[in-house]
C-alpha cells in the first residue's frame, strides 16, 4: 500500500509493517518491465559507504488496476536494472554538457 505525499516523494509500507519516506528518482523500463528508482528521502537513511547510494529499485505491478511495488528479489537482475539506470543518467548528463 503507498500513500503519494507529492510529485516526488512517497511513503511505503513493507511486509514487516515498517513505514518509510522515499524520494522518486525516475521510472526506467528494462526488458519490458518497469522498474521506479527511488532515495530515501531521510538523507540519514544513506550510507555513504554504500557502493549503489542507497538507491532503492522496486519493480512497477499492476494488481487489479492499482499500481503497486514489488521488490526485486533477483540480485543479479537488480544490479542490470541498477546499471541501466546509471547509464541513462550518465548520457543526460554527457547531452547536457554539450
């Protein structure tokens, strides 16, 4: 269940009941799925040792007409999704330097 608190930010509950803050990244498709990239919005949440920033990808489902999010439980999926993003921000940034 989420609950849209504005253009970019989201609250999320997960399966243990804990509620958490995240901020809306982008929303990228990958091999015909859609995946939203997410940061937590609390920037103490992020451990700046933490190789991927504390980048959260979940997997965009429709249930019955409602949007929900899934985890990706496929690390090495997870990381291609991860990648792919990383490029997509990268070559913005390459366009926009030009």
């Amino acid at each position: 269940m989420s609950e849209q608190f504005g253009a970019d930010y989201i609250s999320l509950t997960d399966e243990e009941g804990n509620e958490f803050e995240l901020e809306i990244l982008d929303v990228v498709n990958y091999e015909g799925e859609s995946y939203t990239v997410f940061l937590p919005a609390d920037i103490d949440d992020m451990d700046p040792n933490d190789p991927d920033y504390g980048f959260v990808i979940l997997k965009n489902v429709d249930e019955n007409g409602e949007e929900l999010y899934a985890s990706v439980d496929d690390d090495e999926l997870l990381e291609r999704v991860y990648d792919y993003y990383m490029e997509l921000v990268e070559n913005a940034e390459d366009g926009e330097e030009e």
